[in-house]
C-alpha cells in the first residue's frame, strides 16, 4: 500500500505493524525524519518517498499497488483535486482500492460552550484559518433548560 500525504507517519506505521508492505509519500523532510524514527522504534520497514504528492508515480518510479490511503483531511490542502485523483488512479493496480477519510477543517474550531463536559452545548470557539485567538475565549454561563410539564 502507498500512504499519500503521510505526514509524520503515524497511519503508515500502523498500517506496517499489521503486516502491509508501505511506502509513505510526503513533501515535507522534517515530517519524513520523524516518520523514519517512528517505523525504527517499531521494528518496521517502511519505504518513506520525499515527493510532491502530484509527484507521487515518478517518486514511486511507476510502482503501482493494491491500495492507495490518504487520510485524515488531506483534501483541502490540495490545489488540483483532479490531478490529485488523476495521481492515485495511476499508483492504483487493476482492481486496487481507494481509502480516504477526509473531514472538514470546520471540525477543528468547535469546542464545548463551558467546562469539558458532554452535557454542555458545541460552538464555533476557534477560528481555524486566520490563526487568531479563540473567538470565545471566555467560558459562558450555560442557559439553565426548562422542565417539561
């Protein structure tokens, strides 16, 4: 299997230690160092590629294979989704998969509207493009909810 957009190699790791054969593509070396460290800890081998991701079947040397993964919100990062999907339909053999979990960077900016606790109300607390600070930073009384009766 081939992990694109691996990042520091957590997935790839795991997928390795179940007894996949892995390679993990990424653009970023420093991702990759960490990535290496991590399959060593593991006692795992795992083929880690410094690539461009719509680089990814030159980096791979036109190696195809039975799964291509990409997970954890990858998509958004991306310029050209198609020429992304055009990249994971070439590394694919006949008959391979696709597994992509993807979410929206939304996500990341909501919290709890009081302490850490389920029965508090979920709101918009963060904003997750501009970097700035919590947009309510300051923890809110809850409403105390009406009996029905």
């Amino acid at each position: 299997m081939v992990h694109l957009q691996c990042h520091n190699g957590v997935e790839t790791v795991a997928f390795a230690q179940k007894g996949a054969r892995t390679a993990g593509v990424d653009f970023s070396g420093e991702n990759l160092a960490v990535a290496r460290r991590s399959a060593q800890a593991a006692g795992v081998r795992v083929e880690f590629v410094e690539a461009d991701v719509y680089d990814a079947v030159e980096a791979l040397e036109g190696r195809t294979f039975d799964l291509v993964y990409t997970g954890r919100g990858p998509l958004p990062y991306l310029s050209e989704l198609r020429a992304w999907a055009d990249v994971v339909a070439e590394l694919l053999k006949p008959g391979g998969l696709v597994y992509l979990m993807e979410f929206h960077p939304l996500l990341n900016s909501i919290g709890r509207a009081g302490p850490r606790d389920a029965g508090q109300p979920l709101e918009l607390r963060y904003d997750y493009q501009g970097g700035r600070r919590a947009i309510n930073s300051a923890p809110r009384t809850p409403t105390p909810r009406r009996r029905a009766g």
